[in-house]
C-alpha cells in the first residue's frame, strides 16, 4: 500500500509536470470526443489480460462535474471454478463475440482532469462474467496494465490507484452484492437486466 501510494503521488506529480491529464493522453485532441465510443478503440489490454477503456455517457446521465469514466476489468481466466452470479451470452446485443472479462469497478473524471469517485455497475452495462465480491477481492491484486500499449503513464496509473484503494474497492462491491441481493429479491434474475438498476454503489476518490 505504502509504495503503491508513492508511486500514485509520483505518477500524478509527473503528470502534473508535464501538463497533460489522463484524459486529453486517451482521447486524441486531434479527434471528436462521441458519447459511448470506448477510448482507445478495441480497449487497452495488457499482456496479462487485465483492461480498461474510458468514455462518457450523455451529460445528463454522468456525475455532476464528470467528463467520462475508466472502466476496468479482469480477466475471467483467473476465476477458473468459480460460478458467477450472472452469465452473459455469447454474443453481444450487437453480435461480436462475448469477452471474458469481470469487471471490478469505474472511475470518474471531472471535466478539470482530476478524479472524482469510483463506482460498481450492473452486467448490462459492460456485459461481463458477474463474479461475486468475495472472488474478486481474491484477485482484485492481479490487476496489473503493465506492457499494454498506450501511454505508459496512464496505464501506471490507474495499476497504482487500484492497489491503493484496495481495500475500498473490495467494500464497495461488497456494497454492491447487498444492493444486489435487495433488488434481486424484488425481480429476480430481471434485475441483471434491468436498465433502471445502473449504478450500484459509490465511493468517493478521497487520498
């Protein structure tokens, strides 16, 4: 935790030196910023597997103050044997083939650049193997962008900020599974499909 947070403070000193945001080093200045479109194009994904992609919603469904979000994931290999909570297809809605991914959190940027909270959402959002809490606080430590192709400050970032909110993260997607579980005994398996149950929990980035 110690050196993860020294690392966290060096990369963002670094960044702050140079000027340039996580964001404006994801989306190309060059290029129009479209609602939905995952940024960089097909994910960023490390030789390890872990992923991320950033985008943004319509203005009126983010956060206040918010400009987009990372979301990222882990890779389903590492959860051999474990059932997941819900299952996706295949295929997607729109007919590509279904990643086996698990997704453990998002984190929100303000439209100053600066990060603003980290949230868990439902399956029709990223259309992942739903694992539960407890299996990814097991493995949420493989989470590791290391040698993915991009910017190395981002994706040294973000492999830092996930190890110093450990922790936090775990909580919240425990805070997720209750959330879950209460909704889930209103509609059933419906819940993991239903588009008013979005975001599931919240947290602050607060160092």
């Amino acid at each position: 935790m110690t050196n993860a947070l020294e690392k966290l403070f060096a990369l963002t000193s670094q960044i702050a030196k140079e000027g340039v945001s996580l964001v404006p080093r994801v989306v190309p200045a060059d290029a129009s910023f479209v609602q939905y479109q995952h940024y960089p194009e097909g994910d960023c994904i490390a030789p390890g597997k872990s992923r991320w992609f950033y985008h943004a919603h319509k203005p009126e469904e983010r956060e206040k103050g918010e400009h987009g979000h990372f979301h990222m994931f882990l890779p389903l290999d590492i959860f051999r044997g474990i059932v997941p909570l819900y299952k996706p297809p295949n295929k997607l809605p729109n007919g590509k083939k279904t990643q086996g991914v698990v997704h453990f959190g998002a984190l929100s940027f303000g439209v100053d650049g600066m990060p603003l909270s980290w949230f868990t959402t439902n399956y029709w959002v990223t259309y992942e193997y739903f694992m539960p809490a407890d299996a990814i606080a097991s493995r949420l430590k493989h989470f590791s962008m290391k040698g993915a192709p991009g910017d190395p400050l981002v994706n040294d970032w973000l492999t830092a900020a996930v190890r110093v909110f450990h922790d936090p993260i775990i909580e919240m997607l425990k805070q997720r599974d209750q959330y879950l579980a209460d909704k889930k005994s209103e509609l059933g398996d419906a819940v993991f499909r239903d588009k008013s149950v979005e975001i599931m929990s919240r947290m602050p980035f607060d160092l």
